[in-house]
C-alpha cells in the first residue's frame, strides 16, 4: 500500500505593524488559515537592528505590511538583512508608494499613459518652465504616498498664481502635471492584477478636483473597460498581489494619475486579499477566490452604512443549469486572479538622473512630533459592527467612512485623543477638513453625544446644554445611575420639555 505524501509545512506569516499607522490587515482577514500568524511592530527610531532580530526569532518566512514613504529606504536596508523573508509586497513593488515622482519613473519605464509631467529640482528651472508652459497645470506635493485628502493637489490657472503657491508652499521638487480635462476619474482596485472594485470619483459642485473627501462623491456605474485595462496593465508591470489606480479618462484615452499599493478598502476587500494570499502562500492548498469582474455594480447598490460592517463575502463560480442554459458573461472570461510574478532589485525604475535634495531619515523625525503622532494610536484587532460615534471611533473604522484618506483619519484620532468634543464642528479646527467634508460623513459619523459617558466639560460646551446644566446631568447620573431614557433628565430641576426638546438634538443613550 502506497504511503501518503506528507503535506508541505506552510510557510510562517508575519503582519507588519507599524506605531500609529493604520493596520491595513489583521489575523482575521486571513481566516482559515491553520498556524499562528505572528506580529512584528516596527517603532519609529534607530529600530533595524531590534526589529531584524525579532523578525529571525518568530522564524517568520512571509512578512505582509504596506511601508510608509519616511520608512521605505529602511526597510530595503532590512529586506536586504532578511533574504530568506518575502515582503509582501515587495519592496519593489512598493516604489510607486514613496512619491509621485516615483509614480511617474514607474509609468515612464513601463511604458505606461500617463499626464505629461515636469520634476525640477532646481528652483530656478522650475520657474522659467512656469513662464512658458500651457495653463491650467495640476501641482502636487510629490514626497508621501497620500495628499491628505487631496490637500496637496492644486489645479493653477495662471503662472501668477503659480508662482505665488510654490513660494508659498515650498514645494521641492517642483511636480507639475498637464491638467487634463474631467468632472470624475476612476479608481480601480485589483487582486491578483484582476479589477476586484472600480468605481468613478466625481467632483462636487464648484470643485475642480475630483476628491470624495472634500464633497465629491462615488457612483459604481459604467466604468470603461479601457480604463480596467490600463490598471490591469500597471498591475502586471508592478508585479503586485494587490494594487490601485487613479485613472482619468478624456476624450476616449486613459490615464494613470496615481498608482499604489497603499489605499483605503472595505473590510471585505481586505478579506479578498487574505484569501488570494492563502492561495498563494499555501501553493494551491487554499481555493484561489472567484471575485466576478463588475461585482461592484452590485454591491454599490448596498447601502454605505450596511457595507461598511459586511465581512467574508464570498462568491461562488458560474455553474451552468442542466436545463442547456449555458451562458457566461464575456466580461468574465477576460481576466482571472492570478499570481504575481516574482519582483526583482532590478524592477526599481532608474531614479540615478535625478538630482534629489536628502530627504530626512525616519530616524532623525523629532521625538515630539513622534510622541504627538502616536497619540493616534487606536487601531483594534477587528472591525467592529457597531455604529461609528466621534466618542468611540476608531482608526479602522475611520477609514470607512466615504472617500476618507489615512493621514487626515490619523489626525482626527488625535485630535479625539486631546480634546473632548460635543460636536463635529469642532474637527474645522482640522487642516484638511471643511464643511462640504463633515456634510459628506455627517450620515455615517453618528455626532450626537453619549448621556451617559460624556464628562461634565464635554456636555458643557453643548450650548443648548451650558455648564450648569451639565454639572446637574452629572450629578444626577451619580446619584440614579445610568440614564435609561432621554425624558428622566425631566426629573432634573429646571430642566422641562422644551429645554429637552432642544438638547435631544445633540445628545443620545448608547
């Protein structure tokens, strides 16, 4: 009797966690899988050597983590250190995170469409471009793989108004694009280089950029397969497990605006990624996924709030009926998930003409500015499917919230961290928010204050509440225990019905 073949160990997955950066991937996105998953933390701060040694010690063979633009040149020193290790993705396959001039090196190397676009490095040079060239021009921040928001990204109609931005801003170097035409661009999600989610981004009233978190808004309707192709083109050339594009179409060509493989997904999306990772990891002993291309017109027609707590969802694959009903979609038949080829130290795009001024090392960031940027720690292990309130929120779940970017994510929680707030008014404080922002999320982001686990200041600078009301609430609390319904602050002397008219707007049982 022939002996069983022993099964192949699986490899040792690591998740790549750094302090205060949002944690792209958990255990739980990877369910099913058999073994421990380990965590490694990086700490910002002459942390190679420490972080190296733990990554040996827990034996880990997979490390899977997005790296942040200030971190990215250390961690190709730590790749280096960890030969046996496979980053995913790799560190080349990263490049396009660090800057958008890496986005542009990598689109002209593979040959990809993409604006015209200008990099000076020498001030002076940059200037006598902006006296010559065709106006309007797009200019953005090039250092960093997010623009708050959109912050960053200016569209300039004039070579005044050019040159008064980047001597205001101080841009270097000086990123300038050819603004091409357009009321939407497309954002396109891939999974093993096929289109997993697509959707168009349309700019708001009176907006020349089309950014959801300044007012724009999504719709999933009738995106072009031109531009899924030219994502699916980018993919391919990153090598990527996973990747996005920001792709802007006009007069029939497409466009690659941004590329990456760092941007904001739904829970589900990340469930996805984990189950196409165990296929790849396992070789095979793992299904490889079924995503369907155009699924997002679907799911786009669940409601956001809905969405936002869906987890495992699966999709089976077209079975034909008995009955010689036997129809599949050609759509389908144009791309499956497939695995990423392997990257190599020689994919990195040649950067060696371009004069770069140093940029500081992670290392060298002052320790205030670390202290107060981990104050915006609170990512949890899951998930929760609970209702988003400003009291409770946290990172995670911010990033849920419709076209919102990372950075601006970490700097509410802070802000949340430091200061205890009635309203949502007061994240205007905020650089990168505005009105038109906080009327966008104000559906999703439930504002009203808890009753029962406000603090005496906290409902004091409600104004229909005041601070001598506030201490009365307190002390009632106190001494009847939790509230059980709005109308027992009747009991309160001085409180009556139209007064606690007033207050219901802003204050709730939760």
């Amino acid at each position: 009797m022939a002996k069983k073949k022993k099964k192949e160990k699986l490899p040792k997955i690591g998740l790549l966690y750094l302090d205060y950066v949002l944690r792209f991937f958990d255990r739980s996105n990877f369910k099913g899988w058999p073994d421990k998953i380990e965590t490694v933390v990086y700490h910002w701060g002459n942390d190679k050597d420490r972080f190296i040694e733990e990554v040996k010690r827990k034996k880990i063979d997979i490390l899977v983590g997005n790296i942040p633009a200030t971190a990215y040149e250390t961690f190709r020193e730590i790749a280096k250190a960890l030969p046996h290790v496979r980053f995913v993705p790799s560190l080349e396959t990263q490049f396009a995170n660090k800057s958008k001039e890496n986005v542009t090196l990598f689109c002209e190397k593979h040959n990809l469409s993409h604006p015209e676009t200008h990099i000076f490095y020498d001030r002076d040079e940059g200037y006598a471009y902006l006296e010559k060239c065709d106006y309007p021009i797009i200019v953005k921040r090039s250092y960093g793989p997010s623009n708050y928001g959109g912050y960053y990204v200016h569209k300039v109609k004039s070579k005044e108004e050019a040159k008064k931005l980047f001597d205001e801003k101080k841009y270097m170097p000086m990123y300038i694009q050819e603004c091409i035409p357009l009321r939407a661009d497309i954002r396109v999600m891939l999974i093993g280089h096929k289109p997993a989610c697509a959707f168009w981004r349309v700019a708001g009233d009176d907006m020349e950029l089309t950014n959801t978190s300044q007012g724009g808004y999504m719709t999933y309707d009738g995106v072009p397969m031109g531009a899924l192709e030219l994502a699916v083109e980018a993919s391919k050339a990153a090598k990527a497990e996973y990747w996005a594009c920001d792709i802007a179409e006009y007069d029939g060509k497409y466009y690659i605006l941004e590329c990456a493989t760092a941007f904001a997904a739904f829970p589900y999306f990340r469930d996805w990624i984990g189950q196409y990772l165990m296929w790849d990891f396992s070789e095979g002993r793992f299904p490889k996924p079924h995503i369907p291309l155009y699924n997002w017109e679907e799911l786009g027609k669940i409601n956001p709030s809905l969405l936002r707590t869906m987890r495992h969802i699966e999709f089976s694959k077209y079975i034909p009926s008995t009955d010689g009903a036997y129809y599949l979609n050609d759509k389908e038949a144009r791309w499956d998930v497939e695995l990423a080829e392997e990257s190599r130290p020689e994919d990195i795009p040649d950067d060696s003409h371009l004069h770069r001024t140093p940029l500081k090392k992670e290392e060298e960031i002052p320790e205030p500015v670390l202290e107060e940027a981990k104050k915006g720690e609170k990512v949890r292990d899951d998930l929760e499917e609970s209702e988003l309130t400003v009291d409770n929120v946290t990172l995670t779940e911010l990033m849920t919230l419709h076209g919102m970017e990372e950075e601006i994510a970490v700097e509410v929680i802070r802000y949340l961290h430091t200061h205890e707030i009635a309203s949502l008014d007061e994240l205007l404080d905020l650089e990168g928010i505005d009105r038109q922002t906080l009327k966008v999320w104000a559906e999703e982001l439930h504002s009203k204050t808890d009753i029962n686990r406000a603090s005496q200041k906290a409902l004091g600078k409600i104004k229909a509440v005041g601070k001598k009301l506030a201490e009365k609430i307190v002390a009632f609390r106190e001494e009847n225990g939790p509230i059980e319904k709005l109308e027992d602050l009747l009991k309160i002397k001085g409180l009556g019905k139209k007064k606690l008219e007033k207050i219901k707007e802003h204050i709730a049982i939760k």
